[in-house]
C-alpha cells in the first residue's frame, strides 16, 4: 500500500482536490468527506489505467508541513 499526500482545497461550490504525486488527476466534491473519496477513486482508477498501459506508477515523494509566520 502506497500513500499519497492530496491537497483539498476550498471553491465556491465545495472542494477540489488533486495530489501533487499524480499529474493530471485531480477531483471535485460538496463536501470534504466527498472530495476525499472521490479524489481516492481517481487515484485509483488513473495508476490502474497507468498500469494497464504499461506506464511505471509514481511513488508518492511530497508531504506536508506547517510553518509560523508573524502577522
């Protein structure tokens, strides 16, 4: 099992989501546990399809961090 870092961000109909790991992919959803799941779906679906056509499958390398700046 492989891990990817996603970032969802907030829009003025919900949320969207893409993984800086998976160029290309990306999804939409109302709500944040939708967008979740689906950006999930998508991930899978697109390194299935990279699979099939014999594409190498890229290995999840970003994380995430905070940092403090002053206001």
């Amino acid at each position: 099992m492989k891990k990817y870092l996603i970032i969802v961000e907030k829009t003025e109909t919900g949320y969207s989501a893409f993984s800086p790991d998976v160029p290309g992919c990306g999804s939409t959803g109302k709500t944040k546990h939708e967008v979740e799941r689906n950006i999930q779906e998508a991930i899978e679906f697109h390194l299935e399809g990279l699979r099939q056509e014999g594409y190498e499958v890229p290995e999840p390398t970003t994380y995430s961090s905070y940092i403090n700046i002053a206001a």
